[in-house]
C-alpha cells in the first residue's frame, strides 16, 4: 500500500535560501543532493509525494523538475488553480 506524503518549501537551486533560511549546507548542489537524499531514504518509489510549492528557485530556466526528477515517488504539484502529474505510475 503507497503512502501519501505531503511538502513544500524545498527551494532546490536556490543559492540565496542557504543565507535567509541559515541552511547548514555550503554549496546548493550538497542541498539540492541531502534534500533529495534524505527525502528518498522515507518517501519509496510506490507513494505518491505531494508539492504544496516552493520545489525549486530555477522553474523558468530549467523546468520545476530539474532536481526533484530524482525523488522516487510519484510526484503531484499542487499550485493555485492547477494539479500536474509529473510522472506516469
């Protein structure tokens, strides 16, 4: 049976969220890469994970999955006005 998650506020390639939010991270690829680490070793390939917002700092240059690809789960966008499945089950 999937398990349903629920989050929000990852800020992926965001560089200046390290600083704002006192991340202790040094770099936004070790971020990018514990967030998408811890994240997997709770949320499996069956569970649906769901994105209340704030995934990433990069959706108009590199798309807003660019680094939550890498997430096992089967991923859902939750915006004002729009639900995006983002990947087939």
């Amino acid at each position: 049976m999937a398990n349903i998650w629920f989050t929000a506020d990852f800020h992926l390639g965001h560089k200046n969220i390290i600083r704002y939010c006192n991340r202790s991270f040094d770099t936004v690829e070790e971020m990018n890469r514990t967030i998408i680490e811890r994240l997997n070793s709770l949320v499996k390939t069956n569970d649906i994970l769901y994105f209340l917002g704030g995934t990433s700092a990069s959706v108009q240059k590199q798309g807003q999955w660019s680094c939550a690809a890498r997430f096992d789960a089967r991923r859902y966008s939750l915006c004002p006005a729009t639900t995006t499945r983002t990947r087939a089950s």
